[in-house]
C-alpha cells in the first residue's frame, strides 16, 4: 500500500447542536483484490462511531502544478 493512492478517504461525522454536522478525514481504504475486501487504516478512533468512505477527488493538473 506504500506508495499507492487509497481508493477511500475515511470521515468521521459528528453531529453538532442545531443540528449541523462536523466531517473530520481521519483515515483511509484501500481495496484488497485477491479477497474483495477493504483494508481500513485509521490515524483517530471515531467517538461518534459513525464512518464515512468517499472516493478521493482526482486531481486536476491545474491543482497539482499549484501544490508543486
């Protein structure tokens, strides 16, 4: 997995008073092949318990020559 972008981003959610939520990236996915299964690798324990796994937005080129 060194090396190799994960197919998640793993978000905590937490809902606030009045109702709004808060997203916290606390992790990522990486889809195991062989298996069909998901490896999980996370940086924060949830206190929600609630996860979220989205796919990363890709990069325009645009956007990789400004972080350069």
């Amino acid at each position: 997995m060194k090396g190799k972008r994960p197919d998640f981003i793993v978000n905590s959610v937490v809902e606030l008073d009045g109702g709004q939520n808060r997203w916290r990236e606390i992790g990522v996915a990486f889809w195991n092949e062989r298996n069909d299964t998901l490896s999980v690798l996370l940086d924060a324990v949830p206190l929600s318990g609630k996860l979220v796994l989205m796919q990363p937005k890709q990069r325009s080129t645009e956007d990789a020559d400004q972080a350069a």
